[in-house]
C-alpha cells in the first residue's frame, strides 16, 4: 500500500474533492462543478508547491480533519479558520509541514463559507472527463467525503511557496453582483426588473454548490406559463415560481424552463461562494442587451 495518502479522520459537513472543473461538457448535460472559489483554490495550490490543475479539498463551514501516511506540505485559504497540526496551532493561508500520522485538524470557519485545502502533490483521485472534482448535481467524480475514507495523492511537483502569510480576500459582508439583463427580462413586468436591481435580497440557508438562492421582493411575471427547457450557463439568474432569484453555481443544470433574467459576471462568483446565509446581496445592471 502506497505512503503517498491521506486519511480522512473528519469529513465535516460537506467536504469534496475539486479543481477547475470539467468545462465543454454542456452539450452532454455535464456541468463544470469544480473549485466555487477559484481563487482561493489556486492560491491554497501555489502555497503547497501543486500545478493550477492539483484537485484540493473543499469543506463547508466546520472544516475536517485529516492524516497524512507520509509527510506533506498542506496550506489552507479561502474562509478563514483555525488550522492545527498535532493539537499545535499552525498557519492559516501559508504552508505548512505535516509530519507523517500527524493529525491536521481545519476547524470551523471564521467568516464565510468554504475552506480549501491544498496537499503537496494534489488529491490523485481518478479523474472523470478530465476532472476530479466531485459533482453533487451529476454525481460524478468522488462522493463527498465520509470519516475513514482513503484519498491518494500524487507526488510532489516543486517546492512550496516561500511566503509568511499570503493576502486573501475577506468574505463578503455584502454580496454585490454585477449582472448582464436577459436573455428573458422581457418576461418580467418592468417593475419587477426594477425591484431586482434596485432592492437588497439576503443569501438563503438553502444555498448550495448548485445554486445561490436568495429571500426577498419576489418579482412579478408579465408572461405566464413556461419556457421550453433551454440551455443556462454559471451565473444564470433563474427566477422560480415563488419569484425569488436563485444564482447557479458550478453545479448547476446545463438546461432549465424558469426565465432567467439575468447573467453574474465570472469574477463575481467567487464571493458568492463565501457568503454565509443572511448576507445582504444586491444585483447591479451593467449593461442591458
């Protein structure tokens, strides 16, 4: 049996396997799942010495613990949080040495949502399509992870990064998106549209890495009925029967029948990933069609 593994001791709530997805898929019904914050997964990745490729952890609020059968450089970023090795307090956002059998324990979150943990050679699960993120939606690549289960890694690529600390972005304590209205904000009442880029929603409890769904105005139809199902890409804004804007994430459906009034920029998701439920969230129109 290899060294070159990891144990999971705590799973936590919900900790999968990610890298950047597994884009180009749509027209197969295959979302591009991967890392929620890019950002901070490519960051975690750097800090361990792994290619931008490298498949990390990704926990939701309380973290997981872990134990390496050999050695290992880990760096943890994205939500803030407590990191120890052996019971001793270690660095959150630089890298750190884990001795074999030592336990690395990523506690609870801080602020925001999502940890990401990088191990030094990357998380060498099977890859599916090219991908070895795990896929809630599909339910391809590995399954959220469950105490006691084995992941291999790879070996190491370089050296780690030689920082003390690396800067990262604070959760958000307000959500702004900047949206692109349409394709269907003709299916809405003008005031509808008013109310959705003029009014303050909040990040629901409901949210998860298929989508963001939001509490607030609901917004009023012009058309009735349904569309046809038609293709949604990351950052659609559906709008549901209960007239609440819902944002889809890496997970989401390659194809829906709600309207979807709008698109959230690429580089507005990552903090998305972050916001924790009750976080106000205003959408901002930047052009119209």
């Amino acid at each position: 049996m290899t060294d070159r593994a990891l144990a999971i001791v705590r799973a936590g709530a919900l900790t999968t396997v990610q890298d950047l997805g597994r884009p180009g898929h749509a027209h197969l019904g295959v979302p591009r799942s991967g890392a929620l914050d890019a950002p901070a997964a490519l960051l975690v990745n750097r800090l361990a010495g792994n290619p931008p490729e490298a498949a990390v952890l990704e926990t939701t609020l309380n973290g997981c613990a872990l134990r390496p059968r050999s050695a290992v450089t880990v760096a943890v970023g994205g939500a803030p949080c407590p990191v120890t090795v052996g019971g001793r307090p270690a660095a959150w956002g630089a890298p750190v040495r884990v001795p074999a059998g030592a336990l690395l324990d990523v506690g609870a979150a801080f602020s925001g949502v999502r940890s990401y943990v990088a191990v030094s050679g990357g998380i060498a699960v099977e890859p599916v399509l090219g991908s070895r993120s795990t896929d809630l939606l599909s339910g391809l690549g590995p399954p959220p992870l469950t105490d006691g289960t084995v992941l291999p890694l790879g070996h190491p690529a370089g050296p780690h990064a030689r920082v003390d600390v690396a800067p990262q972005p604070a959760p958000p304590a307000e959500l702004v998106l900047h949206v692109t209205l349409g394709p269907r904000d003709d299916w809405f009442t003008p005031a509808a549209v008013r109310t959705f880029t003029s009014r303050t929603y909040r990040v629901s409890a409901a949210s998860n890495r298929i989508g963001l769904r939001t509490e607030g105005p609901a917004l009023e139809r012009a058309l009735p009925g349904e569309l046809p199902s038609e293709g949604v890409v990351l950052g659609a804004i559906q709008v549901p029967p209960d007239g609440r804007p819902v944002v889809f994430l890496a997970d989401h459906p390659t194809t829906g029948g709600y309207p979807v009034i709008a698109v959230v920029g690429a580089s507005d998701l990552p903090a998305a990933a972050q916001a924790v439920p009750g976080t106000p969230v205003r959408f901002v129109a930047v052009r119209r069609r």
